[in-house]
C-alpha cells in the first residue's frame, strides 16, 4: 500500500510556488506600463436615493386623459416615431398548403 510522506507533498508545493513567483516579471522603478490600474471607482458614486413623487388623484389624472384625447392619443405619440408599414402586396400566384384540402 502506497503512503505518500508529507514531506514530498511539501517539497512539491514549495518548488510550484517558487516557480510562479519567479514567472512574475519585476518592474524597474519609474516605468510606466501600458496596462496601468485605473484609478478607483466607487459604484456608488452619483447614486441618489429613492425619492417618493407625489401621486395626482385618479380623477384628476382621468380627466387630464380625457382633455389629451384618450388612449388614442397616446397610441398616436408612440406611432409617430415607428416606422409606417409597407402597403399590402398583391396576392402571390402560388395557393396556400391548405387551399386543395376538403373539408
């Protein structure tokens, strides 16, 4: 039966980590690399707490939506900046799959 000696174990840890530290390349003092660290961050910078708005009543809202014209007025607003749809083609010459069928 096979025992590995914790002594080896340990030999070859420290040789892996010997040899990692060399692969890293030291930099001579006053050079300026490419792939400099970007200064910090913080991703809270700008952030703004939630603020609550202050609710119109439904009537009033309502009403505001009746003077504007309703649902269509709104559904106007959004289709003025899509584009218009391509005007109906001409049928085209071959039938549909289920033209022939019987019913």
């Amino acid at each position: 039966m096979f025992h590995p000696k914790p002594a080896l174990w340990l030999a070859l840890i420290a040789s892996s980590m010997c040899a990692a530290v060399m692969a890293q390349q030291a930099q001579p003092p006053g050079a300026s690399p490419a792939s400099a660290p970007a200064p910090y961050r913080s991703a809270f910078e700008g952030y703004q707490p939630f603020a609550e708005e202050k609710l119109a009543p439904w009537k009033e809202s309502n009403d505001t939506v009746g003077k504007v014209g309703g649902w269509r007025a709104y559904a106007r607003e959004a289709g003025e900046g899509a584009a218009k749809p391509a005007p109906p083609s001409a049928p085209s010459a071959t039938p549909a799959p289920s033209s022939g069928h019987k019913h």
